[in-house]
C-alpha cells in the first residue's frame, strides 16, 4: 500500500487518537496534497524551445526574443502559483503581480511583484492594488502575452468601485448577504456589478493582449463565471439580476443603488483572444480521497461534488446515509453550505456542520468537514466528530444545541478537542466532508 503524505494539517498527530480518526485525516491529506497549487501548475505548464505548452493542449509560441510575458495571480493560490510560474519561466517573465490574501515570510519571487489583501471584506488596499493591476494591463499590446492565476478569494480583492464609491459600500452588502445565507452564485452576481475588475473586466483591461486564465475553482458546479467572480470571463448576468437578489431576501437597497451597480462588458472583442481553463477542482481531491479510502479498504463513494445548503441541516443528512451503509464505507462531498448567522459566536460553516451531528453520533461513525484553503472563517480550518468527542461534551455538560443556536461552534471545539489546524494551504477548491463508517 502507498504510504500517503501528510503534514498539510499540523495537528494530525495531536487528533489521530484512534484508527478511525487515523483514517478520516489520511483521506483529507490525500486530497489535499492533490490539489496542491505549484504541483498541479508544474503538471500544466511546460516549456518546449520557444513554446510554452499547457496541459490541455493548448500551445503558445510567446519565447521569442522582444515578446514580453507577464503574469497575474488573484487569489488563495495566486503567490504558490506565481512561485511555480517563476520556477517554470525564469527570466523570460517580465513582470507581474500577485494579489493574495496571505504571504510567506520569505518571499521568493524575483519577478513578479506581490501584494496582500484583506478577506472575506474588502479594504481601500484591495482598490489601491486593484488599480495596479488594470495599470498593468492598459499598457499591453496584441504582441503581449499574460498568464493569470485565478482563484477562490478573489472576488474580495479584486474591488474597484466606480463613481468614486468606496468599498464600505460593498463590505455592507455583502455582510448582508452572508446573514441572510445567500449562494455564493448570488453573492457573485452582485459583485460583479460593484467592481470594475470582476466579470469580464480583466479581460476588458489586458485587451488586445493575449490571455490564458488558469482557473482554481471554489465554487459548486465549477461555472468559471462565479469562480472569483469571473474576471476574464463574459459575464451572462446583468445589473437586473443583481437588483433581482437584493429584492429576493428583501435587502437594504441603498438608496444610490443606481451609482453602485454597473453594467459588465459584453463586446465579444475583449474575451477572442482569451482562454479560460480550470486546472484545479474539487473533483480532483474528491478522486484523490476517494482512491486513498479504497487503499486503507473501504468502500468508498464520491456523493456529490456540488453540495449546498444550510450546514446544521446538511450534517445530519450525511449522518444518515453513513448509518445506512453495511461494514466499512467511506462517503465523499464536496461543495460549500450555508450559515444562517442569527448569534454572535466564532466559527464557520464546516465546524457548524460537524457541530450538527454530534447529538447522534454512534461509535464507529466520523464526521470531519473543512475548508481546502484552511480557514474556515477563521484561523481553524474545520473539525472532525465522533464518539469519543461527544462523551466528551458530555463528561463538560456541553449541548452542541446551545452553540449552534450562538453560532458559536469554535468555542465548543475548543473545550473539546476536535479542530483541526492548517493555517493557508494555498490551496482552494470547495469544502471537503468525509463521512466514515468503521
């Protein structure tokens, strides 16, 4: 049997208190290590004399003495991609920018320059590296060539308001829009309209330079046109559909909601000379953890790659379909749920779904959900239930009820065990749960 590689999740050794717990983080680490972001740039991007060959075929002859090359990375993966670039690239790059929602302490990167940016809200920082951005970009030509990165996180970077509005504007709508449990596709669609950098308008930007987009996804479904909000991407929604959301969960609509949205670009022009590619998904880790469980000798199945609704809700449904399965099973999800935030407690959508189905859980049933960039609305990347966690609340006179009802799941774990800790992976492609029969 292959040994699996493991340390993406620092605290395996701390949890790993059991053989079910073993094999719960053996599968996540596996599916971790597969969506890793230099590895699966390394495996797309190769060089070959004056030609740069990606993996899906797609071959560009940019090499050539004067062609200028640059690189743009948005995003949890944007500096891990940009290293890989570099690696691959050397100094036929010319220049570039990352625009991530966290760096290294070292600081690699020879050519290309790199910025941070604020998350899940976006900052006045996040517009002053914007406009560096489409400073870049305006001063390309046909003869030019940019390789972007483009990944979950991004929609918050990447705000540009118009009309000399301020991103105040859109931290309010969208902390209105987490409260009342919006999809991420109406979250999306709504800041497309808000930005001058989202839907399409990268693309606007680098015209008439030639652009290949590396796409990560993030998002349930995998449409590139919500990944990050699409930014190269022609945008199908309309300023209609984003007043249409504000109406459906009978938002506050500013009253200078006419100043705030603005219409994405439509010209097919803009987005001829640019190809969009998803390189990473969660299907990837999904296979990953799926052929790790059958190694360990389970009988392992892929559920559903684009899972959504509530979090307390979801739990206990998978719960239900382990207790269902005969001798050993390993059930797979992907997908990102929702939180409905009426409390003032700490935690996110993967620790409130574990949280859920801690009043029923049996011996030899595990429940782990987490999120593959490691922060599941905050520092802790998600947890992991079973039995011996919940004889544990017990033992504390602890209700998982009580801290659902604050939304305040981390506090829980955090008398109790069962966090799990990663910090950034640099990775990001959805939510991953792993439901295991023993």
């Amino acid at each position: 049997m292959q040994k699996v590689e493991v340390g993406k999740i620092k605290n395996f050794k701390e949890l790993a208190i059991n053989d079910s717990r073993k094999v719960a983080l053996e599968i996540a680490e596996a599916g971790l290590f597969a969506i890793d972001t230099k590895r699966a740039v390394q495996n797309f991007i190769t060089v070959d004399k004056n030609q740069i060959v990606f993996g899906n075929g797609l071959v560009v002859k940019s090499l050539d003495v004067g062609k200028r090359i640059f690189f743009i990375g948005i995003g949890k993966c944007a500096y891990d991609a940009a290293v890989a670039v570099e690696e691959i690239l050397g100094d036929k790059l010319t220049g570039g920018i990352v625009f991530d929602v966290n760096l290294p302490e070292v600081n690699t990167l020879k050519y290309i320059r790199s910025f941070v940016g604020t998350h899940p809200f976006p900052s006045e920082g996040n517009v002053a590296v914007s406009k560096e951005i489409v400073h870049l970009l305006k001063d390309l030509s046909e003869d030019d060539f940019v390789i972007m990165a483009i990944s979950g996180g991004g929609s918050t970077l990447l705000c540009l308001p118009h009309n000399n509005r301020t991103c105040l504007d859109e931290k309010l709508i969208v902390e209105e829009l987490f409260s009342v449990g919006a999809t991420i596709q109406e979250i999306n669609t709504i800041r497309k309209h808000i930005s001058s950098v989202r839907g399409g308008f990268l693309a606007k930007h680098a015209y008439p330079a030639r652009v290949v987009s590396l796409i990560f996804s993030d998002v349930p479904g995998n449409n590139p046109g919500f990944i990050s909000s699409g930014p190269t991407i022609r945008d199908e929604t309309t300023v209609g559909d984003a007043i249409e959301i504000f109406n459906r969960y009978k938002m506050t609509m500013p009253d200078e909601i006419g100043e705030i949205l603005l219409e994405t670009p439509k010209e097919t022009k803009y987005f001829e000379n640019v190809y969009n590619t998803i390189v990473v998904s969660n299907d990837v880790a999904l296979r990953a953890m799926e052929k790790r469980a059958n190694e360990l000798l389970f009988e392992a199945r892929i559920v559903d790659d684009k899972l959504t609704g509530e979090a307390r809700e979801v739990g206990p449904k998978i719960l239900e379909t382990i207790r269902k399965a005969h001798g050993r099973a390993v059930f797979l999800y992907g997908g990102e749920t929702t939180v409905k935030v009426s409390g003032l407690g700490s935690g996110g959508r993967n620790q409130e779904l574990v949280l859920s189905v801690l009043p029923d859980i049996r011996f030899g049933e595990v429940v782990m959900s987490f999120a593959s960039d490691g922060r599941d609305n905050g520092e802790y990347m998600g947890a992991i239930a079973d039995n011996v966690l919940k004889k544990e609340a017990e033992k504390l006179s602890l209700k998982p009820e009580e801290f659902l009802d604050k939304n305040d799941s981390t506090s829980f774990f955090k008398k109790t065990g069962g966090l799990l800790k990663s910090g950034y992976t640099g990775s990001n492609v959805s939510d991953l749960i792993i439901g295991i029969k023993f």
